[in-house]
C-alpha cells in the first residue's frame, strides 16, 4: 500500500500547501508534486525562485558553454583566415611599392624574388606586423639567410624612411613590449582598406 500524507510545506516550503492527501514519494519539501502546491512554491516563493532558476542554469550551463566554444573556435578560424589575407594584400603592397629599389639590408640590384622583410619580426612584435615602415623590399638572401640582415638593415632604414619615421618606429616597438596587440576582422578590415586605397 502506498503511504500518504498531507500537502503541507516544511523547510523552505513552510507555509505552501492544500492540505489534500499525496503519495509520499511524490512530495518535496513536503508538497505535492502531482497536486501541483511544489510547482506553486517554486513560481511564487523567492526560496522557489531561487531553486529554479539554479535548476535552469544548471541545464542551461552546457548548451551555453558549447555555444560559446562553438563562437570562439569559429571566431579564431576568422581571424586566422583575416590575417593570413592581410599579410597578402600587405606584402604584395611593399613588394610593387619597392619595386626597382635596392635591398633593404645589403643593397643587392632588384629582382622579382624580392620579399617583404620586417626590420622589427611580426611575429614577436605584433602592432608592427603591418606597419608600412616596417616592411620593406628585401632580398631572398638576407630576409631567410641572414635572419633580416638586421644590423645593415639598420643603418639603411633611417635613410630610406628618414630618421623621424625611423625614431617613430622605434618608439612603437618599445611600446609594444609593453602590450600585447589583440587582432580583431575590424582593425585587419581597415588596413585591408587602406592598402587598397594606397594601390589605386
């Protein structure tokens, strides 16, 4: 036989309730499941409030954290593809802006080999990956071989930019060691524009 009791609130239920006879293994807090005074008590009471709400949370919680690796992994992808994109754009830029220029770095005669060497690594110093001033024409020999040919490239770069661009850049590259530069499509967006706008 199943035991019965009536629906009366006990704990955070007190005072909830009609009273009616319920199934004991029905009951929460003493209230009645199938007489609906537990889902009363959850609706109406701030105990019950607070109770649901961590319930739905709790369900919620999983679904919510799959949406957001979802995001971000479709984020990252993005940003990725951005980048790789605006490299392009920007070293094709610097390869037809150099065009019949001598090397950067050892002043070897053009050739269309040449490459869009950093004089400050995009990889370490990210603000400057893109920075005009800071990717010039340079050949194949001193931008793979020689690790950028940084010492001549040094003595070069003042002459070709002039010495304030030159201290500029400096000043930037000491800025960046301080903060780390967080690529988004917008800020990648606007130099992909500006690229555009400087070949036309």
């Amino acid at each position: 036989m199943i035991k019965q009791k009536s629906c009366k609130g006990q704990g955070k239920a007190f005072g909830y309730g009609c009273g009616k006879l319920t199934n004991v293994e029905n009951r929460i807090y003493g209230l009645g499941k199938m007489c609906g005074c537990y889902s009363d008590w959850l609706l109406n009471s701030d105990i019950g409030k607070s109770i649901l709400q961590k319930s739905i949370s709790n369900v919620q919680k999983p679904r919510i954290e799959l949406e957001k690796a979802y995001k971000d992994n479709k984020e990252k992808k993005g940003i990725n593809g951005a980048l790789l994109v605006t490299k392009t754009l920007v070293h094709a830029y610097v390869r037809k802006r150099d065009k019949d220029k001598n090397c950067i770095s050892c002043g070897c005669q053009w050739n269309d080999k040449f490459q869009a060497g950093h004089y400050y690594p995009g990889g370490s110093f990210e603000t400057l990956k893109f920075h005009l001033d800071n990717i010039n024409g340079q050949c194949e020999q001193c931008n793979l071989f020689k690790e950028g040919n940084f010492e001549n490239y040094t003595l070069k770069l003042p002459e070709r930019i002039g010495k304030e661009r030159f201290d500029n850049l400096v000043r930037l590259a000491q800025i960046d060691k301080q903060f780390s530069k967080v690529w988004n499509l917008d800020n990648l967006k606007k130099i992909r524009e500006n690229i555009k706008k400087l070949n036309k």
